[in-house]
C-alpha cells in the first residue's frame, strides 16, 4: 500500500509505502487504544452516576450491580450447598468406618476405652474413668448420638463457609485417626496371625496317630517308659510337614531318635520330627506351616516304617495332641498302616 503526500502545487510529492503487517499492527493498536478509552470513559461515568445519583444513570447502574451481586451469591450459595452435601456424605462414611472400627477392636484387641480416649478431642487420660465411660465428647454444636458415635454438626440450610472450613476440618482429624487405628488394628491382627502360625497345631503327617503322649510299655524292653510325643505309622517316604512355621535348629544323626531334625519356633517352642528316612531342609532355613521338611523313615530305635513327633516347651516334653486340637482335622488315611514304636 502506497501514500501520497503533497504540499502545494510546486512541492515535491512524497510517497509513503506500508507493508500488509504494518497496516494490521496499526488498526490493532487503534482498536486496543479505542477499546481502553471507551473503558475507561464508561467506568469514569458509571461511577460518578452512582456517586452523584443522576436521574437515569444512578438507578440503571444500581440495578446492574445489585444483579451481580445476586448472581454471585447465588454461585456461591449452590457451591456451599454441594460442598455441605460432599462434607455430609463423608461425614456418613466416616461413621461407617467408625462403627467398622468399634466392631474390629474386639479382633484386633485394642480396648474400646483407648480407642475412645485415643479419638480427636477426647478427654485426657487424667480426667479419669467416668470421663472414659461417657464416651467421646460431642464436638461443639453437635447433637449427642447413640453408642458413642460423633462428628461435626451441619445445618442443613445453608452453611456458612467458617461452618464448612470447621467441618472439613473436624473430618480431616477423623479420618487422620481412623487411618492411625486401622494400620495398629492391621499390626494387632497380623501379629496375632505370626503368633497362631507359630504354634504347632498342624499334623506333620496325614494319616492315623498310633501311640500317644504319657507312659506305655516300652516296644524293646517291655518296661513301662514315658513316651514323650506322639506316633504317625506312614510308610517310607511319606512327606512330613512343620507343624508351625519357624527356623531349623537342628539335624543329625542320633542313636535312638534316628535321622533327627529340630524347628524353633520361638518363646521357648520347638517341635521335633524322628526316625526320618531324609531331609529336605538345611539347617537355618526357615520354614512355614504345611512346608515339607522331610520323609518318614525307620531309622535309630524304631521297630517299623514311623515319624516320631515331639513338641517342647524349654526342653520339656509336652503332649503334642493338644497342640494339634486347635488345628485342622488329619484327613482320614487312604488304607491302615502297620504300627511302628520308637
């Protein structure tokens, strides 16, 4: 685009040429200019109408204001309204968790009266047993509920938004402590589950028991003599599982127990498995319930085909069978097998 400028008829004409981005940055920077100052004209008028109330102006600006306003307070009355409605429904799952929680202490045994004291804005321990028995106290404003249950109060007509902040708040606490209670819940079961799976309480062989725990006639000699664990008849072979989990100790060679191997179970516990044909675990391993830790055998003082199985208690022999009634029933063998004595 070209521009001609002249001046006079004797003066010499000058021409102006501007690119195509030059006339476009140009009309942009007239628009923006005329769009500010029309801005600002209008807001300048608008709000010396208001301020000197000027017969048509004032009340048309009145009127746009207040509808503005209105419209503002109608969003933010709809958002508190969902948020009381979001805030109440956690509310509800919270005390959902909370019975969860109550039903769980039983299981998990965590006394009911720590669980409570233990709850955001319980009293302290100091306030003594008739503060314990009352339950948690009930958060300001809060209606009390049945079975010391509690949280924080929403009016159901429009909350304000320091109500919502309190509540939120109040559930944020609660969750914080149910999530504490849970994972000592989850610890408490958990260790209550190691310790049952320390416990030999599982039959080593499946198949019949021969002789028992207590005093018999000895299988050799003919004397009476204690026989300090119990018999399983299998044949040669035959796996034998740890009746518990825990850690070998100990596998030799011994003159009358035979192919020996020990498990430690902790506290003091051990289990003993004799008259084995092989091994199957070193020493040092450790081992789970239900593990195959051997094969029946006939070796040391044994007069047939037999696991000689033995529970201690600090090196004293105890009566393995009411180790084992608190464990599943031995599946019935497939056909009898002859008696083996050791």
């Amino acid at each position: 685009m070209q521009v001609l400028i002249t001046h006079g008829r004797l003066a010499r004409t000058r021409v102006l040429e501007l690119q195509r981005w030059q006339l476009v940055l140009a009309a942009l920077l007239l628009g923006g200019g005329l769009l500010l100052l029309s801005g600002v004209v209008y807001h300048s008028i608008l709000l010396k109408a208001a301020r000197e109330g000027w017969p048509v102006l004032s009340p048309l600006v009145r009127l746009i204001v207040r509808d503005e306003v209105q419209q503002q307070e109608r969003f933010m009355r709809d958002n508190l309204d969902a948020i009381a409605k979001k805030v109440g429904d956690m509310q509800a799952k919270l005390l959902r968790l909370e019975a969860m929680g109550e039903r769980l202490q039983g299981l998990a045994g965590v006394p009911l009266d720590e669980l409570r004291s233990a709850r955001p804005g319980a009293p302290p321990a100091s306030a003594g047993q008739a503060a314990s028995a009352a339950g948690p106290p009930v958060p300001a404003g809060a209606a009390p509920t049945a079975g010391g249950r509690g949280g924080p109060y929403l009016p159901l007509a429009q909350p304000s938004l320091e109500q919502l902040r309190q509540a939120v708040t109040g559930l944020e606490a609660l969750a914080d402590f149910h999530l504490d209670y849970f994972t000592l819940a989850e610890s408490r079961l958990l260790e209550t589950r190691l310790q049952a799976l320390l416990i030999p309480s599982a039959a080593p062989v499946v198949g019949p028991m021969g002789s028992g725990f207590g005093f018999r006639a000895d299988p050799f000699t003919g004397r009476a003599a204690l026989h300090a664990g119990l018999d399983f008849p299998a044949e040669v072979g035959t796996p034998v599982q740890a009746a518990a989990s825990g850690l070998v100790s100990l596998r030799e060679s011994h003159p009358e127990y035979g192919q020996l191997l020990e498990i430690d179970h902790g506290n003091g516990l051990g289990t003993r498995y004799a008259h084995l044909s092989a091994f199957e675990v070193p020493v040092g391993a450790l081992v789970q319930r239900g593990q195959l830790v051997g094969r029946v055998g006939n070796t040391g003082r044994s007069t047939g085909p037999h696991l000689h199985f033995e529970v201690l208690v600090n090196g004293v022999p105890q009566n393995p069978a009411r180790f084992l009634a608190a464990g599943p029933a031995p599946r019935a063998a497939a056909k009898a097998r002859a008696p083996g004595g050791g």
